[in-house]
C-alpha cells in the first residue's frame, strides 16, 4: 500500500509540475499577443505618418524637414522589423512551453495509468487472501464436521 502512496504522492508532484508547464505556456501566449499588437500599433504608426506626409509633400516643404521624416521612417521601419524579431523569438519560447505542458501532461497521465494497474493488481491479491482464507476456513469446517461425525 505505500507503493500506490507513494505514486500518489508522485502524482500530486506531477500535477503541480503540469499545472506550472500550462501556467508557463499561457504568459508566454500573452507575451505574443501583446508583442504583436505592439507591432500592429507602430505599423499602424508608421502607415498614419506616412499618409500625413504624403498630403504634406503637396505643400512645399523643407529640404532639411524632408530629410527629418525621411530619417524618422527609416528608423520606425527599424522598429518594426526589430519587433517581428521580437515576436519571432516569443513564439519560439511559447512553443517551448507548449511542448514542456505536453510532456508534462504525458508524464502525469501515466503515472495515473501506472496507479490504476497497481491498485487493479492489489485489489487482485486482496480477493485472492480473501478466497485461500475462506477455503482454509471450509477446509477447517469440513475437517471438524468430518472428525465429529467418524
């Protein structure tokens, strides 16, 4: 009985560990959603600024001004491509985790399936005490009865 304790026991562990793994998973999943609507935000940035200047270039504007913006967008385009790098890199990290709760919840199921056969095998054996004892018992009867009688 202490070994199906200890599985018990083996189980809550795994359950917990299960638990973290699935816990883990899902910030790294907000981390994602939130990385991109980041990305979302500065190309929506990006496409507003450049529409503003786009009605802007129809009015003279500056060389030097020009030049401003056009720096601006470059380093905005940076950003953005640093962001999809970001994004990339949190995905992979999320998959990660992904794959740890899985791995967990493989672990956890079979020590479950491993605690239902060694329950199954000692309910098994305690019938089967149970039977020889009550045989013994019929033999004994019987015996008794039989030595009375002769």
């Amino acid at each position: 009985m202490s070994a199906l304790n200890s599985l018990r026991l083996a189980i809550e562990v795994a359950a917990r560990a299960r638990d973290q793994a699935d816990q883990a998973w899902v910030q790294a999943q907000r981390a994602v959603t939130q990385a991109q609507a980041q990305l979302d935000q500065l190309a929506s940035y990006a496409s507003d600024t450049d529409a503003r200047w786009a009605t802007a270039a129809a009015v003279t504007v500056s060389a030097e001004l020009m030049s401003h913006h056009q720096h601006f967008m470059i380093r905005l385009r940076q950003a953005i491509g640093m962001q999809g790098g970001v994004i990339m890199d949190l995905e992979r990290q999320a998959e990660g985790a992904r794959q740890r709760r899985v791995q967990q919840e493989v672990r956890l199921k079979a020590l479950q399936q491993l605690l239902e056969k060694k329950h199954a095998a000692w309910v098994q054996r305690q019938a089967r005490l149970e039977q020889k004892q009550m045989d013994e018992l019929a033999v004994l009867g019987y015996a008794r009865r039989a030595g009375m009688a002769g």
